[in-house]
C-alpha cells in the first residue's frame, strides 16, 4: 500500500497543479484562517498566520499544488508560524505568566464550547480543529501535524474528555442558577 502511495505521488510530480493559486486562496483562505483562529485563540495571530502561510504556499505553489492536502499545509505553515512568532515574543519580552495581555476575544456568539475550546492546551486544539473543522482522517491529520496517529487518536480523546468535562460543569452552573 505504501508503494501505490509513493507512486500516485510520483506520477502527480510530473503533472502541471490543476488550479491556480487564485482559485486556491477564494476557496481556502478564509477557512484556514478560521481553523488557526480556533486553534490559536488569537484572531489577530491567526489572520497574520494566515496570511504568512498564504504568501509561503504562493512562492512555491509550483509544488505545493501537488501536495495530498495544500490546505492542510498552509493550516500547518500558519501554524507553525504563530508557534514561533510567540516563543519569539517571549524570549523578547522575558515576561511572567500574570503579565501576559488577554488575548483578543473571537466572535464567540456567546457559546460555552467555544470557551472551552480555547482552554485546551494547542496542540489538542490543533487536532480538533483538523479533524472537525477540515473533516480530516486521523492519517490525514498526522501527516498535517506531522506527529503519529497514535497522538492524534490520543489527542482527540483527550480533548472531547476536557471537553465534556468544561461543557458539563458550565451546564451545571447555568442550572444552578
């Protein structure tokens, strides 16, 4: 199975990209640029990342048309991007954990699930978001994340216990009210 892999790639290698990059960017912009601001809890990180990610899949599209999944390499760019803007960001500004600004709040519709989405750790946001929002396989997902499909399955599970867990204990507070 892994040989047919490798060969469809192959013979994808040597065919020309079947869009262009401008009907690439209307039909997944702003997809990627949702799917990393649920990641990154961050709108503003996120628009910049995708935009970076965008610009990057631009300079090279001559290959990346011919990746499985461009999208979910410029999801994975954008986010790898954001990861090192902000480890730069604190090494930069060396500051303590209470110091740290809140985070710009998304347009949330006031739902419980967003807020607890935001509380999970990155890299559970990151899979959740590619296995709900992008309806990804959990192989297509590792190969996005570039991490084992043992982790993605580990993550997602996780993350819906944390889920339920948040979701249930605000559902309980509204009841008691």
């Amino acid at each position: 199975m892994e040989t047919d892999t490798i060969e469809r790639r192959a013979d994808r290698a040597s065919d020309p990209p079947t869009d262009s990059f401008e009907e690439f960017y209307a039909g997944t912009a702003d997809r990627v640029y949702r799917a990393l601001a649920v990641t990154l809890a961050d709108i503003h990180l996120a628009r910049e990342a995708a935009d970076e990610a965008m610009a990057r899949a631009f300079v090279h599209w001559s290959k990346v048309a011919r990746y499985d999944n461009p999208g979910g390499w410029v999801f994975r760019v954008g986010l790898n991007w954001a990861t090192s803007w902000r480890r730069k960001l604190r090494r930069e500004r060396a500051l303590t954990d209470d110091s740290w600004p809140a985070a710009p709040a998304m347009d949330t519709g006031g739902l419980a699930a967003s807020a607890a989405l935001a509380r999970l750790p990155v890299a559970q946001r990151a899979v959740v978001v590619c296995r709900v929002l992008f309806t990804l396989s959990t192989a297509e997902t590792a190969a996005v994340l570039r991490i084992a499909e043992g982790t993605v399955r580990s993550r997602l599970s996780r993350a819906i216990a944390a889920l339920r867990r948040d979701l249930g204990a605000t559902k309980l507070r509204e009841e008691e009210r």
